[in-house]
C-alpha cells in the first residue's frame, strides 16, 4: 500500500474513533443505550440502507464466546456453499478484522485440487476509507439532533449491514455489542437469534443480576422466530424461555439436541484444538461423526453446540446445509486470541478472557490439559473492568504472575494491579512480578528462556493478547 493510501485510511479509522468524542462529555453506555438503535437505523438509511442484509440475518449475544460462535456459524455456512457475512469485535490488529466475509474458494496451486478452502475476506481498506467519507458527510449534514450523533460502534454497524448488502451475502451474522435489546446490531429482524453463555459482566449497564442481564440479552429474540441458547444457569434460562413463551419465539436449549462432546485434545506441532462428536442432522440417535474443532477449552463445546442448533434453525429457514459442511466448516474455524498456542517451545497460550467467569473458565482448560504443570500468568487488565473478580479467579489457578499494562487508554498499569493484588491476599506466597518493561520486552528475556517446564499464559485484555501477537511475529 502506498504512502498516500495508509495515511487515508488511519484518517479514517482516526474519523471514526472521533465519533465517540464529538460531544462533550465523552460518549458513554448510556448515551449508546438511549438511542443507539434509532441512530444506527438512520444512519444505514443515508448510507442506502440494507434491506436483504438486514431480514437474512443470525444475531449473536451473550458474556462469553459470542465471536466464536458467530465465525462457526459463518464458517458451516460457508462450507455449505453460501457467501456469508461476519460482524464481530473487537478487532485485535486492525479495525477491518470486524467486517469479514466467509466463501467457498478454489484450493491453492499444490493442494488437493478436490478440497476447495473457506477463506475469509476482510472489508478492504479503501472500502472502510470510502464509508468512512460518506459517513462525515452525513454526520456534517446530521438531520435528527434530538437523537444526538452516532457513535463509533453505531457506524461500524451500519457500515457492516451496508457493506454486507453491497457484497450480496446470503446470510450476515452479527455479534451483538453489548447488552442486545438495546444494541445498534439489534436493529435487524433476525432470522435466527443465539444467546450464548451469560455471566455476570457490564453490571452498571446490564444489571446487578443474572435475571436482569439475561433480560437485556433477550431482547435479540423475536416473535415467531428462531431463539437458541447456549447452555444457561437455571435463573438465565427461566429469564430466557419466559421472554420466548411471551413472544412466540421458537426457543430449543442447544445441549438438549445439539450436545458437542470432547473425545480427546491435541496440542503438538501436528495440530491444535480437540477431536469433538458432532449429533447428527438426522435422527437424534443416530451414530455421532468425528472432526477436530481447532478451538480448545470445554467453553468451545458449549459454543459449538449453539453454533449447529443455529445452523439447523438456518435449515428449517429453507438454507440447505448437510452434516459434512458442518463438520468441514468447524474443522476449519479459525478464531485468534482465544486460547491461542503461539509456541510450543515454551509453551505460551494466549487468551482474551477479561471477565472473572471467562478467566476462571480459561484455567479450567488449563489444567484440563497441562495437569499439574506450573502455571505463570501474564496479566493485564483495563481498569474499568471487574478487577478484583479477575484478580481472585487468577488466584484460583496460577502458580506464579506478571502484571503487565496493555497498550491501551484505558489499561490499568503493573503497579496498580500489584497493589490492588496484595490488597486482596496480604499474605498469598504466589510469586508475583510487576516490572517496569513492557511484554516485548518480557517475552524475550528470562522469562521464557526460564519457563522450559511452565505453561505461559498471556490473559486479561484482547488488548493485550494484540500486544502478544505482534510480539511474537517480530
């Protein structure tokens, strides 16, 4: 890329970050929660709107696995033969990674020329920088003030709805924000909506409850349609099959039917993720097949099922898609950041978990497959996050920890996170570091070349785990 067209587009991803700040005092949740819908919806209509993408459409909420979710059901669609479109975020390296869309495409020269490959194509750059033009210009000319202006995540949605239109998808699957009911991706009459797995998470706006979170989540559900839920604590699913009965929505409990079990786990320079036993689209009964989902952690499983329920209510919506596109479509998922090994020698894993529930789950797996081998956590954590919870689940499983601050605005730094620690556990013998150089510098010092027997495990922040990535493809 050119000089001139990399200075284009940061100004334009600069353009898009400044929506955020266009009133004073900072947009927040609340100003997003307000009207966010509305100004998402008018704002896609001056862009020229979206209808296809807008009806034929998968909604995806819930705390946890929510961008894993979404790429399965993309990447079986895909498999199936269909053009899908995938909304997701965050992004990790650049803002483009949140628009992608998943195809079928010819195998490379030296390949299997009988196995076509699911590529996954990110938005271009000169794509996001031409809406990023048009968008100024409705925003200059902006004809609703009692609405107030859209914020940035309210036009990367309109922009994914537009641009999914645009490229004639078959079906666009979008991840929900925050919340649902009041979410800009909730502007859309789905098709198909999935909650996965609910936590407690973004309490100040969601609620203080699992009943009241699952409340907002819920509110992805519509009448007469397909509703799919991950498996739920008993207080979620009340919340959840009540919202459905009201309305009229198809509800099914994606474990009941649609169950993915782990055979067995492989991590080894051969391959990575777990051999899992898919159901069958036909009988219940009938014998399960077999495929490696490179996803690990038992959360994966739980996702995985949401991910066919949703596929199978796609089917019942006239989307033809047979057993072996589910299995090739989840054997080549792809999904970085979550429990993502980046070396074997050490082991370094890097994970985005950034909730207590999330980080506690994270090191369940990990014990699952590494045993009673020494755990050392790098962890870094934004401050407006649950600190204290993510901090006691850390606790709960590490053997040694370094803090480290993300390259992020909003990241705590080490030497905050080493006092609230020992605020926490005065007297915990866990060795715990809080150095002053960043997690290059870390991770290329006598960390790993001490670590031949630890399991390193960068978490806390996908801010982080961006961090984490760049470093080790230096």
């Amino acid at each position: 890329m050119s000089t001139s067209s990399r200075d284009n587009f940061q100004a334009a991803v600069d353009y898009i970050q400044s929506l955020d700040y266009l009133n004073q005092p900072q947009h927040t949740h609340q100003y997003a929660f307000d009207a966010g819908i509305l100004r998402a919806r008018h704002l896609l209509g001056r862009l020229g709107g979206a209808p296809t993408a807008t009806t034929r459409c998968v909604l995806v909420a819930g705390s946890k696995g929510k961008g894993s979710t979404t790429t399965m059901i993309a990447s079986v669609m895909a498999a199936a033969g269909y053009r899908v479109g995938a909304f997701t975020g965050p992004h990790l390296h650049t803002v483009v990674e949140r628009f992608a869309i998943y195809h079928l495409q010819s195998p490379p020269n030296g390949t299997d020329p009988n196995t076509p490959i699911i590529a996954a194509h990110l938005m271009p750059e000169a794509d996001y920088v031409a809406y990023a033009s048009q968008i100024r210009q409705v925003v200059a000319l902006w004809d609703r003030p009692d609405l107030g202006f859209p914020t940035r995540f309210e036009a990367f949605t309109a922009m994914a709805y537009h641009w999914f239109e645009v490229q004639g998808v078959a079906l666009a699957v979008m991840e929900i924000g925050l919340g649902g009911r009041r979410d800009a991706v909730n502007l859309a009459e789905p098709l198909v909506s999935v909650i996965t797995n609910i936590s407690l998470e973004h309490t100040q706006m969601l609620g203080n409850t699992l009943a009241e979170i699952a409340q907002e989540k819920a509110g992805i559900l519509r009448a007469n349609g397909y509703a799919i839920s991950a498996q739920q604590q008993p207080e979620v699913a009340e919340v959840i099959r009540a919202t459905a009965q009201r309305l009229g929505s198809r509800l099914e409990f994606a474990e009941v039917r649609w169950r993915v079990e782990s055979v067995r786990h492989q991590i080894d320079t051969q391959a990575v993720g777990q051999w899992v036993a898919l159901p069958s689209f036909g009988l219940p009964d009938q014998p399960h097949s077999q495929t490696l989902l490179p996803l690990l952690g038992a959360y994966q499983l739980q996702n995985a099922s949401a991910a066919l329920a949703a596929v199978n209510a796609l089917r019942a919506c006239g989307f033809c898609v047979n057993e072996e596109a589910a299995k090739y479509g989840l054997a080549q998922v792809h999904w970085p950041g979550r429990f993502e090994v980046v070396s074997l020698n050490p082991t370094v894993i890097i994970d985005g978990a950034h909730t207590p529930y999330s980080l506690q789950q994270f090191g369940v797996a990990l014990r699952q497959y590494f045993g009673s081998r020494s755990i050392h956590l790098v962890l870094g954590i934004l401050r407006d996050k649950d600190m204290d919870g993510i901090l006691r689940a850390a606790h709960d499983f590490a053997d040694a920890i370094t803090f480290v601050q993300p390259n992020y605005r909003r990241a705590a730094t080490a030497a905050q996170l080493c006092a609230a620690w020992y605020v926490l556990f005065p007297d915990s013998p866990l060795p715990v570091q809080c150095p002053a150089q960043g997690l290059a510098h870390i991770l290329t010092g006598e960390m790993v070349r001490a670590a031949a027997d630890e399991v390193i495990c960068i978490t806390g922040s996908l801010h982080l785990v961006a961090d984490a990535e760049a470093a080790f493809a230096a």
